[in-house]
C-alpha cells in the first residue's frame, strides 16, 4: 500500500523544521560569520546548480515585494509562460511558498508528492555532505530545483530577508528590483536606511540592471552607489517611471504610467490601497527589461496579466453582506505598513465604525504601530496568533496599557472575531491586522468560524 502522502509531507515540514530558522529564532548579527554566502552556492551544487536552469527576476524590499512578484508572476503568466514564484512567509498552506504559474493553473502549489520527492532524493544526501546548512537554504533549494525539474520559462524569486546575504541570492537574474525600503529587522539588517540599503542593494549584479522604488534620500543614494559601482544600469520610479491615479477605492486602483521616451500604459490594479500604485509602476518597469527576452510578453499580455493579479491577505475583503458587518484582513507587520493600512482604512473605504482586532509578532515595533493603528478604530481587540514568532498576549496587553488606549482582549482571533461580530452593527467594519500570521490564522479557521457565525456564503 502506497504510504499516506499527507503524513509522509507533515514529517517532511518536521525534518525542514528541525534546521536553524531565521523566521523562528534570532541570530547575534545578521552577517557572514553567522549566514555563509557561499553556502547555498555549494549546497546546490550538488543538485548540479538548478539556480543556473532558468532565467529569473529577482525582487528585494522592506515593503511591496510580494505584491510585486504576484504582478510580474501573473503578467508572465498571462504571455503564455510556466512561471516559477518563490514567496514568503506563506500565510495558509507551506506549499504557497512554491509554486508554478501556468495558463491553465493560476495557483500551482508544489504537490505534496513532489515537495516529499525533492527533500528525500536531493536534499537529505547534500545535508550530509554540508550538514550546516540552515532551513531557508533547504527550502530554497527545493524551489529551485522544482523549478528546474519542471523547466519554467522563468522564475519571480522574493528575498526571505535582507538580500546580500540571503539564499536566493544564488541567482544571477535578468533584472534585479528594489522596492520601498523602511526601517524593518533593524536586528538583523541595521537601524539606519543606509544600512538597509547596503543590505537590500546587495542583491545587485555586475551588469544586470536594476529597478528600484521611489527611495527615502538616503537610501536611494546608498543603491545608486551600489549600481554604479556594478555598473548596473538603474531604472528609477519617480524619474525613469511616473504615474498618476485616475481612481482608487476597495476594488484596487486605475494608474497611466509614463515612461521617459513619452510612452504611456493604462494600467488596472486589482489589489487594494495607493501604495499599489508604486508597486504598479515597479512591476512594469520591470516587466519592460524582461521583454526582449519573452517575445509573447506584449503590452497586452502585461495589461490584462496585472489585472488579474491576487494577492491574499492584503487589504482583502474575506466576508461582505447588506446584512451583515465587512470582514477585512491586512497583512500590515510594521510601522510602514501600518501606516499605509491607517491611510487606506481612512480613505478608502466607508464604514459605520471600525474593529480593530490586532496581534503582532515579537520581533516588531509594537508602540510604532499602536500609535498609528489604535487611534482610528472605535473599538480595539488584543489577541495573539499560534505562531512561535508571535507576542504573548500579556506582553502585548501591558504594551497597550502604558500607551493608554482603552482596549479588551481574546485569546485567539476566532474569539475576537466572534466578539466583534456580536457587537457590530452591518454598516461596520472588521479589520484583521498586525502579522501575516493572524490572518493565516483567521483565513484557516474561517470555514469553521462562519458556521460560528451562522453564515451560509461569503
């Protein structure tokens, strides 16, 4: 009898588990010493290099990265073209992570099957060989190997953390994209924009070119450093790149980007909130260096491709009825994005009062999104994912007492969701924010927490 393919991928997830993990524990410094940059190098080499089998784009930023892998993902996509995507964190399933766009598969998680295959067959014999590797180099080398194996066009690849000393800086892409830098894991990347630009510019190479965000002055001078010194050419949002917004709303955003050859592009964005507008422009700008190298990446297939691109857990409305309150759930997990959250959830959309249900992570500025978040709700709920990573909700409790906002607290977001719901009128809104593991966790209880609910259909 064929073993049970679901136990056999849980206690593969254990086996990664079991490495050091950078999204569970904190290192003393994020540095060579501790993250060997040619590790990852000599670790795939024993896979005969899959990182070498496919063109890639490759996508670092404190903020917007993700929306800006699933807007060129989804652009290439719609050329015709099987799409390798590496994202993380995942928010429901480990296997987002992973995953091979196609024109007639939109989601394309790694199968279990393979997932199992890939670790069993290349992964295990290397870890011999190099037994200190860490766990995001493993993952990161079960992606790029799937990948190979199932020979993409081309691959969307997210740095994990940083970017010069990140595992997937293993590639040598065909365009290299920095989106908005903030201060976030000061810990690991430095406390200066700077710093963090030395970082997140690290992923640039020798004469690939490069596309960054609009920048604070500093950093953007730090990457314009780093350019230069690669002679890398650098394509800048805000000079190379302008945009203007016709119309935003809950429903995304209409933008006409303007090139500095005069040439202009109508652009729909479905996700949600302005600072997609940016990430818009990057995602083109990117997409524009890459078509040459993809005859079947027309203005046309960008257009409809970026139109159609998901992103979940961004400002995404999960439940809305005439008679019932609107459920929405933001991945926001720092000051910046919860300012951008802040601004959306005050401009974009209209309500009778806002629930706040807020948990966040313990590595996290918990005062800096407090002072933004807490003030525009009527009502706030304190609770705590079943994440490692998360705050304990005594920590979280005493934080916003001595901030002295008037608060109650649950001890899991089903709870507060119940609590909320109960209390809300069908003219409100629900938000769900604080750490992309929250709202994994409502997002994997809501089936269950609907008949809670007494819903029928979202």
């Amino acid at each position: 009898m064929e073993p049970d393919i679901k136990q056999e991928f849980d206690r593969t997830i254990d086996y990664l588990y079991s490495f050091i993990n950078l999204e569970h524990k904190r290192l003393d410094r994020y540095q060579a010493s501790k993250l060997d940059p040619t590790r990852i190098g000599r670790f795939l080499a024993l896979m005969a290099s899959p990182q070498q089998q496919f063109p890639s784009i490759h996508i670092a930023g404190t903020k917007g990265k993700g929306s800006v892998a699933a807007l060129c993902a989804a652009a290439l996509r719609m050329a015709g073209l099987k799409v390798g995507l590496y994202t993380s964190p995942h928010i429901q399933d480990f296997r987002e992570r992973i995953r091979i766009l196609t024109p007639e598969d939109a989601d394309g998680r790694i199968p279990e099957a393979a997932f199992v295959h890939i670790v069993n067959q290349q992964i295990r014999p290397a870890v011999a060989q190099i037994p200190d590797v860490t766990w995001f180099e493993i993952l990161t080398a079960v992606a790029f190997y799937h990948f190979a194996a199932e020979r993409v066009d081309v691959a969307v690849v997210e740095v994990g953390l940083g970017g010069r000393l990140d595992a997937t800086n293993v590639v040598t892409p065909l365009v290299s994209v920095i989106t908005s830098l903030s201060l976030d894991h000061t810990y690991f990347l430095g406390n200066t924009l700077t710093q963090i630009a030395y970082e997140k510019g690290g992923i640039i190479k020798p004469g690939v070119p490069v596309v960054t965000a609009v920048q604070p002055a500093e950093a953007l001078t730090r990457l314009q450093e780093i350019a230069a010194g690669c002679h890398a050419p650098l394509t800048q949002i805000g000079r190379d790149y302008t945009y203007i917004c016709h119309a935003h709303g809950p429903w995304g955003n209409e933008i006409t980007v303007q090139r500095a050859d005069g040439r202009t592009y109508e652009v729909h964005v479905p996700l949600a909130g302005e600072h997609q507008q940016l990430n818009a422009a990057v995602a083109l700008a990117a997409l524009h260096i890459v078509q040459p190298y993809f005859p079947t990446l027309t203005d046309t297939a960008v257009a409809q491709g970026m139109a159609q691109a998901t992103w979940r857990g961004r400002l995404e409305i999960i439940h809305q009825a005439a008679d019932t309150p609107t459920l929405l759930v933001d991945c926001a997990h720092n000051v910046d994005s919860a300012i951008k959250l802040a601004h959306a959830l005050t401009h974009e959309y209209r309500y009778g009062r806002l629930f706040l249900i807020f948990a966040i992570s313990a590595d996290k500025d918990a005062h800096g999104m407090i002072a933004e978040l807490f003030p525009i709700a009527d009502e706030v709920i304190i609770t705590v994912s079943t994440h490692p990573r998360a705050l304990p909700l005594a920590e979280l409790v005493a934080q916003a007492t001595q901030e002295g906002f008037a608060f109650s607290q649950a001890p899991d977001v089903q709870t507060a969701v119940a609590h909320a719901w109960c209390a809300a009128n069908p003219q409100d809104l629900i938000c769900v924010t604080g750490s992309i593991f929250i709202v994994g966790d409502l997002l994997n209880q809501w089936d269950a927490l609907k008949s809670r609910l007494c819903l029928t259909s979202d």
